[in-house]
C-alpha cells in the first residue's frame, strides 16, 4: 500500500481484543483520522455508543461524515488524561466496556510538515500535538538550559550523544533562532554524521523533545489510573505503543494493577479494595510481516490488552 496515513494498526488484535458487544460503549482515546474508530462502530448496535477524544483540533475537524453524522458518535476535543471527566460529563463512568489508547504522534501529524513533527519535512518547528496550548518547540528551545535539554534528549530519546546535540543545540540558537525542523535537524546531523546510524540521527532528539513539550508519558500515567473507575467488570483496555518508553510504563501499570496491593500479596484473605483490578489476557502483541510490509509504521508496535475484574 503506498499511502498508510489512514492504515489503522494491529486493527484485528484491537478488534478482537476490545471483544465488542453490539450493545457496549467504547471509548477510542486517541480518534486520530478514525480508523480504529470506524471499524469499532461497524461493530456495533443501535444502541451501542462509541465516545471518541483526541486534543488535535485538526484530527476532529477531519472526522468522516459516517462518524460525525452518527447519533451513536460523540466527537470530544480534548486531552486523554481528561477521561474520568469527559466519562462523567456523559454519565457513563462505570459503564465502559472497552479502552482504547493508540499511544504517540499520528501518521497525518507526521506528515504534514505545518506541524513540526517531522525532520524530513522543513516546517516550523512547533510539535504541540495541541497547537492550541502549551509552547511550540521553536519558543522552548530558545530559553532552555543546556544541561535540562541534555536531559531531556537523554531521558526521553535514549540518544547517547545527548551533550554534544545539547551543545550544537545552544551554540546553534545563539547565533540565529531555530524555528524549522530541517533546521534543528541539520545542527543535529551536523555532530551526529548519519554514517554512525541505522536512523536519521535526529530521530531520537525530536522524539524525545516532542514527548516533553506534550508530556506524553506524564498523559499515559494520568490516564492509565484513570482506566480504573472508568472501566465496568468484564471491559477491556487496549494500548498501542510505539516505543519502550511508553510500552515500560503500560507494562507496568498492568502488571502491579493485576496483582493484590503489596501489603496483601500471599495472604489468603484481601480486602476488596486491594484486590487486583486488572487481569492480563495474553502477551504483548506485535505486528506481522505482512502487516508490516503493508504499514511500515506498524513495526515498532505493540498491543498490550487488559480486563477490569
């Protein structure tokens, strides 16, 4: 397939993971251009209902008219870790059978240089998944110190030669202003020759400069807890990964909530509050071959699934 911007991924695992009843809610929280969401409603029933959120104006504004025009729809702009009040805002808290997170930068943010994702396409370099809120890459990278930025693309990037793009970074922004993604990835290459890599040796920066400036991973925390209370007994939670960092703090929220609470682990009598709250069903699910070679993008994922007890 040459154009995988609206490819949906690992979409049979997730279909089959979310274990959709006709009648059931289910909550897509990351809508993107809907693919998950549209094979989800296919699925459904008169009386299903299928709340889908994402905080890109752009990824709402583009919903297809058979989901827009659906009564069973309900379109929410906003940020995931807002879930427990977008759930209780429409009476459903308790209620929903079925969690899905596709975690990360959508293939149409990639893609559009305008929104700064990108170091193969020149943009401006804004990378706010919101372009509404917070402050763009551009304005942050003018301002921070070098040694938080050397951090930051250490911590978030797992890059090793966070000092020396950290170093090139400041040098660079005290000469001129860095306002475009070929720009930024130019000084990057500039002491990261990309002979020494598999990738493009920006690859790590801008991943790791994008998580911080949309605090992806403190986003995945909040609403992984939030899961709990919103989840009904028997709905299931699917989230998508793209990378180990996000996939480490999935892997472990489902691990701990599918155990007693600590103190209790071995007795035979647990209260109900510290019982587990979660049930592993099955291993983490990554992409096939075929789907790989149909979607690049799909390489990187993987599907871990879950069901509130």
């Amino acid at each position: 397939m040459s154009d995988d911007q609206h490819v949906p991924v690992l979409l049979d695992k997730v279909l089959s993971g979310l274990a959709i009843k006709q009648d059931g809610i289910y909550v897509d929280g990351t809508f993107g251009r809907g693919g998950h969401s549209s094979a989800i409603l296919e699925r459904l029933g008169e009386e299903g209902r299928l709340i889908a959120i994402d905080r890109d104006p752009q990824a709402i504004a583009s919903a297809a008219p058979s989901l827009s025009s659906d009564q069973r729809v309900t379109l929410v702009r906003d940020e995931f870790a807002n879930l427990a009040t977008c759930m209780g805002e429409r009476g459903v808290t308790g209620q929903v059978d079925g969690l899905l997170f596709d975690l990360g930068v959508s293939s149409p943010q990639l893609d559009e240089a305008a929104r700064g994702f990108s170091f193969r396409r020149d943009g401006p370099l804004d990378m706010r998944m919101d372009p509404d809120a917070g402050v763009s890459a551009a304005d942050w990278l003018q301002s921070v110190e070098e040694r938080t930025l050397r951090q930051i693309i250490f911590k978030y990037g797992e890059e090793r030669d966070a000092p020396r793009i950290a170093r090139a970074i400041v040098a660079a922004r005290n000469e001129a202003a860095i306002n475009s993604t070929l720009q930024l990835a130019d000084i990057i290459a500039s002491v990261v020759p990309a002979h020494k890599r598999k990738k493009h040796p920006a690859t790590k920066t801008f991943q790791a400069i994008r998580i911080y400036i949309n605090d992806e991973l403190g986003q995945i925390e909040s609403v992984l807890k939030q899961s709990l209370d919103v989840l009904k007994r028997g709905g299931r939670l699917c989230v998508i990964s793209f990378h180990s960092l996000e996939d480490r703090i999935v892997k472990r929220f489902m691990r701990e909530a599918s155990r007693e609470s600590e103190q209790y682990r071995g007795m035979p009598d647990v209260p109900v509050e510290h019982q587990p709250k979660l049930k592993l069903v099955g291993k983490a699910i990554a992409a096939s071959e075929e789907e790989i070679a149909d979607n690049v993008r799909a390489r990187s994922a993987h599907l871990r699934i879950a069901e509130r007890t």
